[in-house]
C-alpha cells in the first residue's frame, strides 16, 4: 500500500503525513471528473480550456518561490534547479494555453472521389488517469495535465507517495484557476491512491486512457491492466542515454556539457546521459578533465547558493545505487573515481571498462555515476549507443555535419541531441522507444495522444 509522507531526504526527517484517500472517495473523484468532461470540457470551448490553462501558468509564476521549496523538501532537488523546474512548468502550460486553438483547428481533407466535404475534428475521450514520478513533480504534471484539458479531457492524477505537498500545491492552483473560470471542479482532481485503488479506476469504464511515467516495472503493471480494459495507454520510463563524442574543436566546452547533462536533478533525470562513448584519440583527455570536473561537484545542502548536487531522493534511492555501483566494481568495472556515502548524499563517481556481460552494461544507474566507453570508430560507438534495452535520449557530438546527421539516423531512440544539452522546450517532443515507453508528451504531439480524431463527411449538394 502506498504511504504518502514527505521525508526529507536530506535530514531524513518526517515532516508531514497524508492520508490515503478513501474508497468512498475515489469513487466520487472519479465521478466529478467525469461530470467535468461530460458537462463543462465538451462545451465550453477551446478558448475557455485554453483560459483555464493559462491561469495556471500565471499560479505557477506567482507562487514560485513556495513551490520551488516544497520540492527541495520531498525530493533533494537543487533550489536553482527546483525554481527552474516551476518556470519550465509555466512555459509548458502557457504554451498550450497560447497554442491550443490553433492546433485543434479542424484538418480539412481533400476528397480524392465524389462531392462535398471533409475534415478531421479533434475533441477529448473524456477522463484520464496521470500516475506521476518523484523526480520532476511539477513539470511532469504540467506536460501531461497541459496539453490534454486543453483538448477536452479531465484529469485523475496520482502523484508519487513521496510527493504529496508538491501534488496538493498544484491541486490548490487547480482550484483557483477553475474556481475563477467558472469551470466544473472536476476538471482536475488530485487522489492520494494507492497501488489496488489504482487498478479500480483503470478498470472503470469512464476512464478512457492512462499516462504513466516512471520505472519499467511500474510501466509494465499499468499497461497490462490498460490492455485488458483496452484503455490507451502512454508511457515514459527509464533511459540509459548515449553521449557520442566523435570530434571538438572544444573538448572543454564538450567536457563541462558531459557533467551538466550527468548532473541534472541530482543524476536523477530519465533522460540524462549516463553512458559517455568517446573516441580514441580524445579518451585520455576527455576521461580526465570529465573525472575532474564531475567530481568537484560535491553533494551539499540543496537549500545552499551554488549547490550544484543535493541529496539522492530518498534512503531507498541511494541504498541501490550504492548496491549497483558495488556490484559493477565486483564484476570488474574500473574505478576513476568515487566517494563516501553519507546517508542519502552521494558522491559523483565514475567507472570504466564495463564490458556486455557486466550487470552495468544495461542497467539504469539513477544518481551521480557515469560510465565511460572508449572506442575505435563511428560504427563501434553506434553499436555500444543501441546496445541497450532502452531508448529515450542520445546526445551525440562532432564537428561534421553530416557525420551529426548519419548517427543521428542511426540512433535507436526518440531524441537525438546534436552538440547540446539541456535543450528541452514546451515545443519539443518528449518521448521514447524500446523499454523506455512509448507515445509522446510535450510540444504539437502531446495533444494528439488522447484526442478523439473524429472524421465528420458532408454530403455536396445537388
């Protein structure tokens, strides 16, 4: 049973407690978010949706100092990076406040054969469930949250246990948005459920898709229960992405890049780049300067000016981190460097010589820990990049152009990233291949995923 509680990874301290919402009160949650969608999504309009959106993205911006600080408290999250994380979230949502209109505009279709007209009108399927992470909890909410009450869906959303302050404060700029709008209340609804209460409401018929990010293993659980109540499901999992570096004019630059994308979130990123593929002739260099650098970002007080790396999110998180770095090192891996462990702080290390029948090879190291890969030639760093279960991000690296666009074709994964990091935007597409999920979020694309496409033929005249 899920246990909503914010501990404070940093401390370890029990700050508050949250109820596990009740049977009886599920039901009615599910209940209101369906009377929302039948009643005030299908009629108000996309310019009313979008409003209601942008009202969010004003809430975020306004109360941005307090929301930074909740997750600082639930997760160990950096407060630069925590404030960042709320300003991306705004974007998010007034991207789609400001471009829902014009991306549900009707797609007339030319009839190859016979009169009159035709075109595609997209519209919401009605309730969806978001079964949320702990990694970016306001973020990954506005991306799913955004785009689909914009289109006509109602939201269910289950937060994280870990994150039940994060997810009440956006329930809270929920309810002044609707409450100002004139929306119905349940357009979005915050449940503290947990793990058989979540299988009720993917099993309830007005439930019409799910959107979960998180672990394969979590993935894996809700996408078999879609599939036997043949709900649409979208899913965003782990990733064990590539960076490629082939040539520089700057290894410096290339250098401080590697650790930005390592170090992101405390390592604690789907997407970041966990397995650095470098060229021979750029190995030595790169292998030394990148030990340098990533380890002089030492774990410190997230609340601190400068602190580049926090806590691990919670005592479970460093536990297996601390487990998996032990066990890539029995099997053989070479140390470049490491540290101590001191609760949930956990210091950069970096490992080398990690050879196809090590458990490191493919598994998901979610912290601070890079692995370094030396190779001979494009088509071996290609081959180890996809020799993974999953596929979310790559980041490659070079100096031709064409050589960019030839591995980037070449990349079994949903994003390439060419000489850059950190580059995601509302308007980009977020999303994977393999074992790293499928169906998009983020930019035009998110809105496609629960939209009802409903062709509408009209007969011609006589």
């Amino acid at each position: 049973m899920s246990h909503y509680a914010v501990i404070n990874p940093a401390t370890g301290a029990t700050i508050r407690e949250y109820a596990t919402i009740s049977d009886e009160d599920l039901t009615a949650a599910i209940g209101s978010a369906h009377d929302a969608y039948a009643t005030w999504s299908r009629t108000a309009g996309v310019d009313a949706r979008a409003a209601l959106i942008g009202r969010v993205a004003e809430l975020h911006t306004e109360r941005r100092d307090a929301l930074a600080e909740i997750i600082v408290r639930e997760m160990g999250k950096p407060l630069e990076q925590a404030l960042g994380e709320v300003d991306f979230a705004a974007a998010i949502y007034q991207y789609y406040a400001d471009n829902g209109a014009a991306f549900l505009a009707d797609e007339k279709i030319e009839l190859s054969d016979g009169t009159g007209s035709a075109f595609v009108r997209r519209s919401g399927l009605g309730v969806l469930l978001g079964i949320m992470p702990w990694n970016f909890p306001y973020y990954q909410v506005a991306r799913f949250a955004g785009p689909n009450i914009v289109v006509g869906n109602t939201i269910l959303l289950k937060h994280a246990p870990q994150c039940p302050e994060s997810a009440a404060a956006i329930a809270d700029i929920f309810d002044v948005a609707i409450s100002e709008s004139g929306a119905h209340t349940g357009v979005y609804v915050n449940i503290y459920a947990d793990n058989d209460q979540i299988a009720t409401v993917i099993a309830d018929p007005r439930v019409q898709g799910v959107s979960v990010t998180g672990s394969e293993r979590a993935g894996a659980a809700v996408a078999k229960l879609a599939g036997q109540y043949l709900k649409k499901v979208v899913l965003e999992l782990g990733g064990s992405d590539p960076f490629v570096l082939l040539s520089t004019d700057d290894l410096d630059a290339a250098v401080q890049d590697a650790v930005n994308a390592r170090l992101d979130n405390n390592g604690q990123s789907c997407n970041a780049a966990k397995r650095f593929i470098v060229i021979d002739d750029l190995y030595d260099d790169f292998a030394a300067k990148f030990t340098e650098v990533f380890t002089a970002a030492q774990p410190a007080d997230p609340f601190a000016d400068g602190t580049l790396l926090g806590p691990l999110s919670s005592a479970a998180a460093a536990e297996r981190l601390d487990e998996q770095l032990g066990r890539a090192i029995s099997q053989g891996a070479t140390v470049l460097a490491s540290g101590d462990r001191v609760g949930n702080f956990f210091p950069p290390a970096v490992i080398a010589d990690v050879t196809a029948d090590m458990d490191a090879y493919r598994e998901e190291f979610f912290g601070p820990v890079a692995a370094l890969y030396r190779v001979t030639s494009e088509d071996e760093a290609v081959r180890i990049a996809n020799d993974t279960p999953f596929g979310l991000g790559s980041y490659v690296y070079t100096t031709d152009e064409e050589q960019a666009l030839r591995v980037a074709d070449q990349m079994d994964a949903g994003m390439v990233w060419i000489n850059l990091v950190l580059g995601d935007a509302a308007e980009l597409p977020f999303g994977g291949v393999k074992r790293s999920g499928s169906g998009r979020e983020m930019g035009r694309y998110a809105l496609e995923e629960f939209a009802n496409k409903k062709l509408i033929r009209i007969a011609g005249g006589a």
